[in-house]
C-alpha cells in the first residue's frame, strides 16, 4: 500500500501524559499536513510542512502540541500533559506542492484522553 | 462566521434518485474547491475537485458559484454504496472544510 499512514491507529491515555503520533506521507509527496477532527465537525487544520520545513500552524495549536518532520519524510506530533479536550481524531494527509492541492488523507489516530 | 457551512442534512433518499445540496464560502479569496467524501470512522476521501466552469465524473457533478460564494454536488443514480458525509473543501493557503452533508440513499 503505498498511501499515508499513521500508527498508532487507536490511542487510550490518561490525562497529563504525553502521546505521540507518527506519519508516513506518500513517498512522492513534499506537503505534510496534520488535522484534528471532533464528532460532527469536518477536518480542523493544525500544521502543515513543505518538505522539512513547518510552513504554518494553526492559532488551534497550543504549546503542548509540537510537530516535526525532520528528513522531509515522516512526521510526528507530539501532545504534551494531555488534556480530555485532547480526544479526536488526528489525521494526516499530503500532497505534492503546485499539483492541483488535492490532499490524500491517512487513515487518522483516534485519541482518547481519560 | 465559519468558513465554509453546510447543510447537515441528513438527506435520505431512495435508490436511483437523484440528490443535490450546496456549501457556502466565506473568503472570496478562496483559490481552488474539493469535495471530499468521509464514511463512517474513516478518513476523508477526495471525491472531485470543483472548476469555475463546472465538471462531471460520472454520476458526480460539481458547480461553483464565485459570484455568490457557493458550491453544489449532484448525485445522479444514487446507489447505496453513495451513503456517506460529504464534506466541502475551500483552500485559500490552507483547506478549510465544512461539517459535512450526510446522505442515506436506502433500498
């Protein structure tokens, strides 16, 4: 399969622990993007990279979150002293820059925060 | 104001019917338009992305409206396997997406 993916898939942690969440882009792919979705709502945009560099993050991104993609390959997002309000899914998604900003998303990190 | 809104539906609808609702845009500025299609506890799936001068992939068809600010996706021949949320998708530096429209096409 040579699409996104994200480990873990499911993730249960007890609040005030730190979590991180890892992605692999499609391997062609220099754009990495993380969202968080909520229950009802569409996809919430967090941050975003072009290639190793952190483009963009959302005012939604509190202290405690931090992402990294160090080589320009896979990326992880870290949470820090979880908070419940931290429960949602975390999805990836990536796109090649100048190709139309079609986004493939992966399969996505359900968080749940007790 | 959130930037982009949708009809949440749900639109329940009969096999072979045909079903159309909209989404609304705020910024004006908004360079390029998707609809992505989500099914239950899954990761959204890019449907079509949508052209100034409309455009077809199938049973799908996609319109925008720049003057007025709006999108709309036509179903045609609805199947089953059409169930899901259909969630619209404005990029001006970054996707925005709305809540979804729901759609239940039933036997």
């Amino acid at each position: 399969d040579t699409g996104v993916s994200q480990d873990p898939r499911h993730k249960i942690t007890k609040r005030g622990q730190n979590v991180t969440f890892r992605c692999d882009p499609i391997s062609e792919h220099n754009r990495l993007y993380w969202y968080r979705q909520t229950l009802g709502q569409g996809p919430e945009f967090l941050t975003y990279f072009q290639n190793e560099a952190q483009l963009e993050k959302s005012r939604l991104l509190s202290d405690r979150f931090s992402a990294e993609r160090p080589k320009g390959s896979f990326s992880t997002l870290e949470i820090q002293r979880t908070e419940q309000g931290d429960s949602a899914m975390y999805l990836c998604a990536s796109s090649l820059a100048d190709a139309g900003d079609e986004q493939y998303f992966g399969p996505g990190t359900r968080l749940t925060v007790t | 104001r959130k930037e982009v809104e949708q009809d949440p539906g749900p639109f329940n609808v009969p096999e072979g019917a045909t079903v159309a609702f909209n989404c609304t845009y705020s910024n004006s500025a908004s360079q390029s338009f998707f609809w992505y299609r989500q099914d239950c506890r899954k990761e959204p799936k890019l449907l079509m992305s949508v052209y100034s001068s409309g455009n077809e992939d199938g049973r799908f068809t996609a319109q925008l409206n720049r003057a007025s600010q709006y999108i709309s996706l036509l179903i045609r021949d609805s199947k089953l396997s059409d169930s899901a949320t259909y969630l619209c998708v404005v990029n001006k530096d970054k996707l925005s997406f709305g809540a979804g429209t729901t759609v239940t096409v039933r036997a």
